[in-house]
C-alpha cells in the first residue's frame, strides 16, 4: 500500500503556503537562475533539517530525489512517527553538539524551512557541520524570518548568517519571497585566505574512512584537494552502478562490488517468493548491515525505501552508498536505534549478530533482537542470516518474541548452502 498522500494538513508543512510541490518548483527556479528544476540543478540527495512531518520529502520523490529528514521529538510530538506512517524515510535526531551520522560530502542539498536551528549562533559550527555534508556545489537552502523579515532581531541575524557563510566562501545566489540559496563552491585559494585573515579555521586532515558517529562538532572547515571531488556523479538511476572511489581506499574491489549487486538482485526476488507476499505489501524497510547498499539497489523498482545502515564499528562503506544515490545512516546496534516502535515492515540483518558476538552485557543477541522487534511492526518480517551457531541460537529464542520463524536453505556469496531465517511478529493483544 502507498502511504504518501494521508491528505489535508499532512501534505503541506508549517512554511508551504501554497503546497510543497509549488514551493519545490520555486527552489528549482532560484537554483537554475528560472531555466529548470531541483533535478536539472543536479540535486539527487537531500538532507532535511527539522522536516516536520516530511511532506517536503514526499514531494521531492517526484523528481527521483531521495531525502533524509530529521527532526527531534519537541513540542511537534510525533511527526516523526506521522513520516514513518507515511511511508516516507525519516528518523529522530536533532543537530546539536555532536557531527550528524552522515559521512562527509554526501548531499547536494541540506534545506531547512522554518526547522528552529540557529544557525548564527556558536561561530556558525552548525553552518560547518552542513559544510562538510554537502558535496561540492552543493546548496544550502535556508527559508525563515531572516531570509525575509525586517523588524526584531532579524536583521541583525541576517547579517551575521551572510558573514558566517561568506568566510566559508559560499556564494548567495538567490534570495527571495522567503528564501535564500547559497552554494558551496570548492575555492581552495579563497578558504586559504580567509584563514589567513583569521575567518575562519582550516580542519586537519581527518580520515573519511572513519565513522561520524559520537564525534563532536569541529569549528573548522576542511579544504578538499580537487582530486577528492574527481569523480561527478551520475543522476539516478545510474547513480545506482556507480562503484565509489571510496571503496577502493577499504580494500573492496570493483569485481566484489558488482558480485554483490547481482547477488542481492537473485536473493530479493527469492525473499520476495519465500515471503508469498506481494510488492505492495511493504513499504519501510531497513538493512541493519548494508555493507555497499546492494540490497537497497535491488529494491529499486519496488514500492519501498529502504534506510541503509552501517554498524558506526566497521569500515565506512557508507560513503559509497551514499555516491549510489541511496540513504542511510551509522548507527551501532548496542544501542536504541532513533525511530519509534513498530515503523518498519521489514527488517534485514545480514551477518550483523556476528560482527556484535564479542560486545558483552547490554549487547547480547537478545538484546539487538528485542530492538529489532521493537522496530517492526505487527505482521512485519525480520531476515536474519548468520553463521550457523547464531541462527540456531535465534531459531530457538525466536517464539519468546512471538515471532514466527521459518528456516530455509539458501546460497551465500561463495555460492555454499547458509540458513536464512524469515520471521514475521505476530499481531498479539495481552487479554
Ligand atoms: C516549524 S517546524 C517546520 C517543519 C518543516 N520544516 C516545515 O517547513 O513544515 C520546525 C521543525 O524544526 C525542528 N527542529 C527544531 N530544532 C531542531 C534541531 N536542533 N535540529 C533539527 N530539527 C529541529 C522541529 O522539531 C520541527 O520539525
């Protein structure tokens, strides 16, 4: 079933006066100085800071765009929750002290409407963390009072925004009814400069291969060598082939890479089969162990989005997952996933319960079950493959949590026979 169009309120947001695909048309004219739209701009990801109930999500789908949205659980209660019920991607987190669990350069738009963030306060190290997000020429997309009002304080905002984003030698391109744009051009000589002239502060050189999970904020902005922004990513959908230069520097080969896409494409439509269910029966899903995001990409054509999460304690293939046009986040499994209960209709846990075998108390295999029976909704599906002495282990723990489980025989990537696990929670009531 499709859950975008809930109708009345929901389709529209707190700052869409006149709906969100007139206002979505409306940042395609000031990004393409009027000749097109978000996707003849080049934007293919999109991070929305405080999304509300992620209408502007919904309607960015149109044009192929896929969008994180996030927002905390405040006085706008559930509209997390609203987002999920949807049936569009969306989690709790709100930006802070802490970097966001994306990787570097990952989105050629981060917009906030109205999304509450001070942006002119602390320096600006929020306006840095959305630096290192963005991909070259990337936008930021900023719609709220100072972009367009005159009394108050907002002035006085407007004018450290422009000093803030102008030492960080993003260009304004558009400003208008209540929005600005600016871009984020990669201008090594003038970020080098306006260092010198003590602007601004140069970040080391950090390893993008680390994860950005519990890193706190840095106060600098880093200056990316031309050759790191080599590659031009293609639009969808044949962002999806693109094999990551990233990968290369974690060792993984184009030829692994390709295996893994045309195995999840044979065990999709397997899973599909095993499940006797039909497309449209699932739409959230989440894959606790992405590895390249090869599940996700076999899914394309189906009716879902998938959530692609890489464990915060291995390698970041995350990056690569992200220059395939798909969405996803570092997360690590010890702890509380940021969602609420019950909003996935499946979940995938590909040789995950290994990778967390030797992490102890509070991380035990019953403790990630039971958060990932807390993920899924009743009648929801939950894949688990593993090493054999864990999914006997699960098989047997599995009825505890009212799951029904089914064992069958499938081929792993070294094309040998692996137990794959299909549980489905029960819909259950304590009488
Ligand atoms: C007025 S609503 C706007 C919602 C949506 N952007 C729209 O235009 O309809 C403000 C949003 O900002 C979010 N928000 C407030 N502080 C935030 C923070 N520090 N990080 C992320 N989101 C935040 C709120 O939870 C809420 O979703």
């Amino acid at each position: 079933m499709r859950r975008i169009s809930f109708g009345g309120f929901l389709v529209a947001g707190t700052h869409f006066k006149h709906g969100a695909a007139e206002y979505i048309q409306r940042l395609g004219n000031m990004t393409t100085d009027e000749t097109g739209d978000l996707r003849s701009a080049g934007v293919v990801q999109v991070l929305d800071v405080g999304c509300g109930v992620a209408s502007f999500s919904a309607y960015l789908l149109a044009l192929d765009i896929q969008t994180m949205s996030f927002a905390p659980k405040d006085g706008h209660e559930n509209q997390i929750q609203f987002a999920l019920e949807r049936g569009i991607g969306a989690m709790i987190s709100a930006i802070a002290t802490k970097q966001l669990p994306y990787p570097t350069s990952s989105f050629e738009m981060v917009h906030c409407s109205r999304c509450r963030v001070d942006w002119h306060g602390n320096d600006g190290v929020l306006l840095k963390e959305v630096n290192r997000l963005l991909r070259s020429n990337g936008y930021f997309i900023y719609s709220g009072p100072p972009a367009y009002r005159k009394d108050k304080e907002y002035p006085l905002i407007w004018d450290k925004l422009v000093n803030l984003t102008t030492a960080m030698c993003w260009k304004l391109i558009s400003r208008k009814v209540q929005t600005a744009v600016w871009i984020k051009e990669e201008n090594e000589s003038c970020l080098l400069q306006n260092a010198e002239q003590k602007l601004l502060k140069i970040c080391e050189v950090v390893d993008d291969s680390k994860t950005s999970w519990n890193v706190p904020l840095r106060n600098c902005v880093q200056v990316r060598s031309a050759a790191a922004d080599s590659l031009k990513l293609p639009p969808r959908p044949e962002r999806l082939s693109v094999f990551s230069e990233s990968l290369s520097k974690l060792d993984i080969s184009q030829e692994e890479f390709t295996s893994d896409t045309l195995f999840w494409q044979d065990q999709i439509r397997r899973y599909w089969r095993l499940m006797h269910i039909n497309e449209t029966e699932i739409r959230n899903i989440i894959d606790l162990n992405a590895f390249c995001g090869g599940f996700s990409v076999a899914l394309n054509n189906f009716p879902v989005w998938v959530m692609n999460i890489v464990p915060a304690s291995m390698k970041n293939t995350l990056s690569a997952i992200y220059d395939r046009g798909l969405i996803g986040v570092f997360h690590d499994w010890c702890e509380p996933f940021s969602s609420y209960p019950r909003s996935y209709d499946l979940l995938h846990a590909n040789h995950l319960f290994s990778h967390y075998r030797r992490r102890g108390p509070g991380c035990l295999l019953e403790d990630i079950m039971l958060e990932m029976d807390r993920l899924t909704r009743p009648q929801g599906f939950i894949i688990i493959r593993d090493d054999e002495s864990i999914v006997s282990r699960i098989q047997q723990l599995a009825p505890k949590f009212l799951w029904e489980v089914k064992s069958h025989l499938l081929e792993n990537k070294e094309k040998k026979m692996e137990t794959v696990l299909i549980c489905r929670k029960k819909f259950w009531a304590i009488v």
